[in-house]
C-alpha cells in the first residue's frame, strides 16, 4: 500500500487487534469486535470513519458494527453471510474494494468458518482468523483440507507480504511451533525475537509471509522435519484422502488439545 496509508492496531477485548486504515483524515477498520476503542482511537487521531471490513461472523470481528455505522452512516463490507448486519456490499472471491486511493482484493478462506475471506493489496494482507502469526485459525465449520486448502492459496501470495492477523497470540503458538517442529533454528531465533517484543508491550503482528513459510508449522505440512515429529508422536491422521491433509489435520488436532 501507499505511504500515506497509515495501518495501526487498535488493541480490543484480551487479545484482539482490530486495524485502523487511515491517511491521517479518513479512515477504515477492520473487524471491529468492540466499538468503543474504536470511537477513542478516532478520536484520538482526528479521523473520520468512512468504512468497515469484516472478514468474518463472529462476535469478536462484529460487535461494533451497528454502534459505529449508527454514529457514523459509514459503508460496510463483508462476506456474503446474513449474520453479519448491517453490510452495505457482500463480496466474494475476486470482487475489490476501492479504500482511500488503494484497491484491495478479496479471497475466500474458508475454513475457520465457511464465510471467511481475506482482503489483499499489495503487500498487505487482513486476514482474520485463518493465518496467524506462528499458527493458524481453528477449524470450526469447515474441514481440515478446506483450511489448508485456504492457507495454501495465502501461502502461494509474495513473501514480503505483510500478515495483519486479528489476535496476539503469537507466543503460544510459536511454542506449539516448536513442539511441531524442534530443529527449526529461524523458530528458535523468532520466538526470542517476540518474547523481546512482548516484555516491550509491542505487538508481534504484522508479520512477514516469509517469516510463516520458515516457522509456521501450519503453512509447512510438506516440511520433512514437520511430518517426521507428527510420525514420531503419533499424530499423523492417515485416514485422510491426500498425505498433505493427514499432515495439516494431524498438526490441527493436536494443537487443539496442546
């Protein structure tokens, strides 16, 4: 995105970060589980809200969208699901969205919940609940090769990429990371790295999509060291159709009960 585009964290509820978009006089949010540090955050900076992205149903993305659209009569945009209300334009796979002078591309990555999509300019991605930093998003209603197969197409995006996930859960799931894959040494140097950054009160997010594909279990199923511990713990679920899958399922579920 361009320079004048300014992307910060608005930190909400224990562990949400909800993003503000801003050019120093209009600005978006995305996923706005909580509208009052939102309203404080604008007010704050002197911006005027003119839009709202949402990637997903869930309370914690959707719960301040009718406080805010009701102060402010801004636009909505969100996947084609009519939990979410109110939206003023359902998009899908290849639609764009024009925000403050940048086009952003919408990809569907079901898997944490069918509905689920991603918003991508170039060099950025807003990506909900799917990819995490270090992790990724459980799978609640859709299957595990439906999230891989999501994970597959963000992991196929340019590796400078810019990850704006919506929760600070980083440290945990690079623990996990390291259960999962325990001679990684860039994993090694990344945990310290963000557990320098958590005693700082720094957020660990955005990160790199480079940084997913050297240490994020989750986008390396294809990862020898990755399949050898899942073999080695016996959690690799052969009862999949494709290897792949067996891998990305059996790294889900024992990250569920981790």
């Amino acid at each position: 995105m361009a320079a004048v585009l300014n992307v910060e964290p608005i930190p909400a509820f224990s562990d949400n970060y909800i993003w503000l978009l801003h050019n120093d006089i209009d600005a978006f949010v995305v996923d706005p589980g909580d509208a009052a540090p939102v309203f404080a955050a604008l007010s704050e900076r002197n911006l005027s809200l003119k839009g709202i992205l949402i990637t997903h149903h869930h309370f914690d993305h959707v719960g301040g969208i009718a406080a805010l659209t009701e102060a402010t009569q801004c636009e909505v945009w969100g996947p084609e699901n009519p939990q979410i209300t109110p939206v003023t334009h359902r998009v899908k796979e290849g639609d764009t969205v024009q925000i403050l002078g940048e086009t952003l591309r919408v990809i569907e990555v079901p898997g944490h919940t069918l509905d689920h999509i991603a918003y991508l300019a170039p060099g950025i991605l807003f990506c909900g609940d799917t990819l995490f930093a270090g992790g990724c998003g459980r799978v609640f209603e859709g299957t595990h090769p439906m999230m891989r197969n999501s994970l597959a197409k963000l992991r196929s995006l340019d590796p400078n990429t810019k990850i704006y996930c919506a929760h600070e859960y980083t440290l945990a799931n690079l623990n996990f990371a390291l259960a999962a894959d325990p001679s990684n040494v860039a994993l090694s140097d990344r945990i310290r790295h963000c557990q320098s950054l958590r005693e700082q009160n720094i957020p660990t997010v955005p990160s790199r999509l480079a940084d997913e594909l050297a240490t994020n279990p989750f986008m390396r199923w294809d990862a020898s060291s990755v399949i050898e511990t899942l073999v080695a713990e016996s959690k690799l679920l052969y009862a999949q159709n494709d290897h792949n899958d067996a891998v990305f399922a059996g790294l889900r579920q024992w990250k569920d009960t981790f």
